[in-house]
C-alpha cells in the first residue's frame, strides 16, 4: 500500500504543464488516500515544493506510518513533536470543545475496530465497542509547549482534518509565489485560490450521495474552501445495512440521523474540515445553531432523501433545482 502511494506521488501524472504565463499546470497526486488533483494558473514552477508538501503531509499524518510523529505519539503517549504538528492537534482540541465533542480526534481505536484503516471490515461487538469507546476523550490530550501527552489509553487519528490542513498549507504555497488563480480537489477537500482566471468565482459542484457520479447543486466562491463529509466516501456493507466511516464519538458508531452530506464553505481549510465532520454528528438542528453563532462559515446539509437545506448566507452563492433555507 505504502509502495503504491509513494510511487504514484513520484510518478504523479503530469497531465498538463507548459507552465507559461497564466497557462494551466495540472498534476494528479495519490495521498493520504485519496486522490489529489491540483490546478494552478500561472508560469511559476512549483509543482515539485507541491509535491513535497504533499509527501511530508502524506508521511507526517498517517498513524499506520512507523516514520510519522502521530505513530510515534500514539505508541509514546508522551512525545516531544514539531510545533506545526502540535498546533494541529490543537486547532482539532479547540473544534472538540466548541462542538462538545462532535469532532473528536481520540477516535483512532473506535475507527481500527470497525476495521477502516486496514479494510477489514466488520461490526463490533458492543464490549469491544464499549472498550474502545473508553479510550475516546479529547480531554485526555494535554500540552506542554510542543509535547503532547495522551492519557487514559488515547490514541490519535487525524482523518477528519489533515486534508484540510494541507488544504491551507498549498494555498499558502500557491499564494507565496504570486498565483492568483488555483483550484484543488483534495478527495472531498477543495479549495480554491483566488478567482478563475476571468476574474469569476469558481463553481464547486456538490455530489449527490445518491449518486456518486451526479452533481446535485453547486456554489459559487473565490478564496475559499469547500468540504464535503458524507456516507458515502467510505464505507462497507453487511447484512443489508450500510456503516460508513462518520462515527458519533459519544456511541461508537456511524452516525445515523438521516443526513448524507454536510458542506462547509469557509475560508480556513483546516477549520472547514473539522466542521463538516462535526456538522456531521451534531445532525442538521445543533448544527444549525451552532453555524448561527459562529459566522465565519456556510454550510449545505443533504438529507438521505437528497433533499437540501442551506444555511442563508451562501444563498446568493447557491444553485439546486429544489432547496430550503434554513431559519
Ligand atoms: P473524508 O476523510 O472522507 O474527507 P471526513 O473529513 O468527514 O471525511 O473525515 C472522516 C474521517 O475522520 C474518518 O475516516 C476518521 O478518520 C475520522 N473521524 C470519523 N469520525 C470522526 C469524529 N467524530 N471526529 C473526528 N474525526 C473523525
Ligand atoms: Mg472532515
């Protein structure tokens, strides 16, 4: 697995790089499990900083990966690691806390008992589960400076946030080389830099959940992430019933309050990130409130039904054939 994700970032597909002025630079990066597709628009030559971005990112988060700091903590419990590291920890700590514990990155041995690291499915048994569940606590993460400490047998997994996080590192890259227009699709990630080339915002079409294939409606931004979090990114099936790889962190178990999709749209990746996983949890009436207090982002929820809600601030941003604004 690891050999094919190294060799497939190496030999990312350079589908389109003549790299002149405002010309389009295309490449296809395979990270963090996904498929990664960066546009730039622009003569700079910087795909390669991309890619290595891509790779540390890649290295540094994967708590499969012997070499990365998030291994080394969840073996040590008590590790000393790099300041960029522990401020992401953080910032996941902060969106625990503001969402009490919707979004919980203690939630690695919940997610290797449902078998989502290894794709070894099955279903736990409820004393496993309960044992596991024991273990998840965001309060059981603690901070000295840049060393972490996880008590009452916490472990981390930074799944629900990491691509947003490098979501903002890129864009930092991009924006570092004067480039006013990229777009990047980070599997459910995207994040768009500036404008289109013609000045115009970007349109970032919304799966169905229905129907992977089809788009259901779409908004318009510039500047500005969009994340996804839906059944249907992951998941297996048994006995008729499908689990998917959201999991409330107070059960255990995939979450199951008839939503198939949350998007955030808001201008920190990281943060947009963390939220469509909590909105996730919180289900559409918590996370209604809580978008209400928040005002730094939007948001669209879909339900199993494929019926839309919106939040009102992105409506003038906002296209479906059939949605409600939520109030
Ligand atoms: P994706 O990774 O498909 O973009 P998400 O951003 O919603 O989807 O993240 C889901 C991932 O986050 C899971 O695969 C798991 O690694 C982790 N995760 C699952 N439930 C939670 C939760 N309640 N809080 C924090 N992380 C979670
Ligand atoms: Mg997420």
């Amino acid at each position: 697995m690891k050999s094919i994700k190294i060799l497939s970032v190496t030999i990312s597909i350079l589908l389109l790089c003549s790299c002149g002025q405002n010309s389009l630079c295309e490449n296809t990066f395979f990270a963090m499990d996904t498929v990664m597709d960066i546009k730039i628009y622009g003569d700079k030559n910087i795909m390669s900083e991309i890619s290595s971005c891509i790779s540390d990112a890649d290295r540094a988060f994967d708590r499969n990966n012997s070499d990365s700091e998030i291994f080394k903590l969840n073996i040590s419990k008590n590790l000393e690691i790099s300041p960029e590291t522990a401020a992401l920890i953080q910032k996941a700590v902060a969106v625990s806390e503001d969402t009490d514990g919707a979004f919980d990155i203690t939630i690695a041995p919940v997610m290797d008992l449902w078998g989502f690291y290894n794709q070894q499915y099955h279903v736990p048994d409820t004393v496993s589960l309960n044992s596991a569940l024991a273990c998840v606590s965001y309060k059981n993460i603690f901070f000295s400076g840049n060393t972490v400490s996880l008590s009452g047998g916490a472990s981390l997994d930074l799944g629900g946030i990491a691509k947003g996080y490098l979501s903002d590192k890129l864009c930092d890259i991009i924006k570092s080389h004067n480039i006013s227009s990229a777009i990047m699709s980070l599997g459910g990630n995207v994040y768009c830099v500036g404008s289109k080339p013609n000045g115009s915002k970007w349109t970032i079409g919304i799966r169905s959940p229905k129907n992977n294939a089809e788009l259901l409606c779409s908004v318009n931004v510039s500047d500005c992430a969009v994340v996804t979090s839906g059944t249907y990114e992951r998941y297996f099936e048994r006995d008729g019933q499908r689990y998917h790889h959201i999991i409330d962190p107070k059960t255990g178990l995939p979450v199951d309050n008839n939503l198939a999709s949350v998007t955030v749209i808001c201008k920190d990746g990281t943060r947009a990130d963390a939220l469509s996983t909590a909105l996730f949890v919180m289900g559409i009436d918590k996370a209604f409130e809580f978008q209400k207090k928040s005002h730094d982002f939007e948001a669209v929820f879909i339900k199993n039904d494929n019926s839309i809600y919106i939040t009102p601030g992105i409506e003038h941003d906002f296209s479906a054939d059939s949605y409600k604004i939520l109030n």
